[in-house]
C-alpha cells in the first residue's frame, strides 16, 4: 500500500478546503478560530507532560479529543455540508469540565488579589493554555457574527478558560508554590 503524501500542493496560493470541499481563503475567520483551537490542543499536549493530576491528565485528554470535534464544527460550513454527529458538543461535556473546576477551586485558597501568570512550569503552561483560549473563543465569536456557532462550542470553550485558570492555581498549590499577586505599587 503506497502512503499518502503529507503535502498536497493544493494551499501553496493562501487557499484550503473546509470540511465537504469549499474552498476559502488561510486567513478566512473560520480557519483562524480552527488553527488557534489546533494551537491549544497542542499546548495542552505540553502541559500534559509536566506531571499533572492523574485526574486532571484524564481531563486534559478529554479536552484534546473535543477540541478535535470544535475543530471539525469549526471547518464544516453547514450551509454547504451536513454536520456530522462527531463534529457536535453536548451539554454534558461542558458539565464534566464545570465539576472538575468546582473540586479544584474548593481545594485552592480563596483569591483576593490578580494573579500573575507562573509559579511552578504546570502552572505556567496552565496560563499560557488558559490565554490561548480566550483566544480562541474570541476567534469563534468573530466567526459566530457570520454564521450560526452552536452555543455547546461557545460555552465549552469558555468554561476551558476557568479551568486552565484553577488548573495553573492548583498546580502551584499541590507543590506549594507561592502564587504570584499583582503589585499595585510597582
């Protein structure tokens, strides 16, 4: 069996296929709100490694499999094609996310000032994927303004943001990691 080639020749003038064959422009929103999801994903993968939670690491896997189904939602122009059933959020994948945040923000301490975004390396990651997601949600809502985005991908995608956010003060906290407040006076 001959592999397939992992270049096709078919974007080298600024243009891609979204899922069903329509042809747009790279810098289209669509594509734009699709690759900064595919950018968190792989910032995920990184934070991955840095020696998490073994239920957080189960929780960031789940997150990386329906970034991949934000993604396919993302490149599939519903106008054109039919969205598939593995391209659809449900509301039970926002809940899943919204427990987990709910447990850590009850283990950290209360928060009474802005936090700097560091401490120890997970907990960076963690502000770098938290930042990455805002991103990206600001991404999809560009793309919302001109097609219809189902609000599972809305609130999913925001709900990610909180939870980088307690992830990267719990990494800090289960190592005893002084977190980094905000100087005013500085």
């Amino acid at each position: 069996m001959k592999k397939s080639n992992l270049y096709t020749l078919t974007g080298d003038k600024g243009i891609t296929s979204l899922v069903g064959g329509l042809r747009i422009s790279k810098n289209d929103p669509r594509l734009e709100a699709y690759g900064t999801i595919d950018e968190l994903n792989a910032h995920i993968g990184l934070l991955r490694q840095m020696g998490n939670d073994p239920d957080d690491d189960a929780l960031l896997r789940f997150i990386q499999n329906k970034l991949f189904v934000v993604g396919s939602y993302l490149a599939t122009d519903t106008s054109f094609t039919q969205l598939r059933e593995a391209s659809r959020l449900h509301p039970a994948d926002i809940t899943h996310i919204e427990e987990r945040i709910d447990t850590l923000d009850s283990i950290v301490p209360p928060l009474n000032a802005f936090l700097l975004p560091g401490g120890t390396a997970a907990a960076a990651q963690a502000h770098v994927c938290r930042t990455v997601c805002r991103r990206a949600e600001r991404r999809i809502c560009q793309v919302a303004q001109e097609v219809l985005v189902d609000e599972n991908i809305m609130k999913f995608v925001n709900r990610l943001s909180d939870y980088f956010f307690v992830l990267a003060r719990f990494n800090n906290y289960r190592q005893k990691q002084d977190e980094i407040f905000w100087d005013k006076d500085c």
